[in-house]
C-alpha cells in the first residue's frame, strides 16, 4: 500500500506546481497509480535505497532519480541498474 | 526485488482484490495526469523529500495503527533533524523494519541529500521534510486533504523538487 500511497501523494505535489520523482519497490502497483516519474530499484520492501549505512549506494539511487527530472514524457518508469 | 509475491499471504490476497482501479489516474484528470516541468538545474533546486515510513519525530504523536483504514495524517520536520533520531510506526508488518532501524537514510535520505548540497549537486535542502504512515487502505482523505495540505506547505517553502520513498 506504501507504493500506492507515495504515487498519490506525488500525483498531489505535481499537481500544485513542483517536479516530483519517486522510488518504487513494487512495479505492479507503480504501474497501475502512473506517478508522473519512478525509478524501479531491485530491493526489497524496506530498502527503499538499496542497503542501510551504504552511502555509495544510496547516493547512486539518489542520482538516477534525480536525473528523471528532466523527462516530461510522463508518467516515466525506469530501472534502476545496480 | 520485490515482487507481489513476496508480500505475505494474507496481505497478497488482500492486494490481490483490491480495487487499485479505483485509484488510478482516468484520462483528463487534472490532478493524476499533471506535469511540471522543471525550468532550473538540479544545481539551483530546493529540494525535499516526502516518505511514507511512518516516520515521527520524539516530541511528535506516533502514527496511529490502529486505524483500520490507514491513518492519513502526515508529520514535518525541520532541516536540521537528526535522522536517527526518527522513531518509526508501521501498520504493516509485511517489509523488514530492521534496515531502516539501522540507518534512517535507507527511507529518509537527508544526511545523503546534505552530501549533495555540499558538493553544490543540489541548490539548497528544503526547510521542511514529511513523512506519512503509508499502509492506507482508503487513501481518500489522503487524496484530498492530507497530500494537497503538503503540497501547499511545500510551495510555502519554494520548493523546486520533492523525492518520495516508500517502504
């Protein structure tokens, strides 16, 4: 339901005017709320940015969303790549 | 990755029937189709980050889980907070809390976003951040008040980009 619940929400802020980008741990459901931007990472539910005390890592994840910012062919739905 | 699949039976079947449908964006909707455009460089962006870990601050009320349908309140915190000093509330107990009690950046990454600002990758973090408890199984109250409330919050701030993490 968290995945449901952030697209909502990011659907909201979009809406009153400021760019928004997502992580998703659930394509299934991802794909059904249609955010306007999600990056898809291969972790489990919990790990949202891949590990705990993973800095490297976390700001790896960090970078790939950010850079689908620029993307307003919406809703867009990448894959993060370890 | 996480797959529907891994998710418990119970809360999978659950998942299974539920009316996602209801909650998907139909075409001409204004508010789940909107894009905005980014007009400045990440570099010259204020930036905030919004999760549904059902994060709260000490002196903050816990997230309640006993809500049957989901609590859709949200609490903020200012830039200055300590990640790890977040307590965390779940209604669901589907996903392993254990990563994010170790290291609050796995959920709530500001130490992460500080980094970025530093190394001038980033304009400026946000004076606000918000978390809600996402296990919500009737998100209509979310939809039109809790989110737009901090949707207007955010726009108070000037904020440029919102990142969202679930859990």
């Amino acid at each position: 339901m968290c995945n449901q619940s952030v697209g909502l929400i990011q659907q909201r802020i979009e809406y009153a005017g400021i760019t928004t980008v997502s992580i998703s741990l659930l394509r299934e459901i991802t794909e059904k709320i249609r955010p306007p931007r999600a990056l898809f990472v291969p972790y489990p539910l919990g790990y949202p940015l891949g590990e705990p005390n993973n800095s490297e890592l976390q700001t790896r994840i960090l970078r790939a969303a950010f850079s689908l910012l620029s993307r307003n062919d919406c809703p867009v739905l990448e894959m993060f790549t370890p | 990755m996480a797959r529907l699949d891994d998710v418990d039976l119970v809360e999978r079947l659950f998942l299974k029937g539920y009316p996602f449908h209801k909650y998907s964006p139909r075409s001409g909707d204004p508010v789940a189709t909107a894009v905005t455009p980014l007009h400045k460089p990440l570099s010259a962006c204020t930036v905030a980050l919004v999760t549904t870990a059902g994060l709260s601050l000490p002196d903050q009320p816990p997230f309640d889980v006993t809500i049957k349908m989901g609590e859709s309140s949200f609490r903020e915190f200012p830039a200055d907070t300590a990640p790890q000093l977040l307590e965390m509330n779940q209604r669901s107990w589907s996903f392993d809390q254990t990563g994010i009690l170790r290291d609050r950046n796995l959920a709530f990454p500001l130490d992460r976003l500080r980094e970025m600002q530093q190394r001038g990758e980033i304009g400026a973090i946000a004076p606000h951040h918000y978390s809600f408890m996402g296990s919500i199984v009737g998100p209509r109250k979310l939809m039109t008040v809790s989110a737009p409330e901090v949707a207007h919050r955010l726009r108070e701030d000037h904020v440029d980009v919102v990142l969202l993490t679930p859990v």
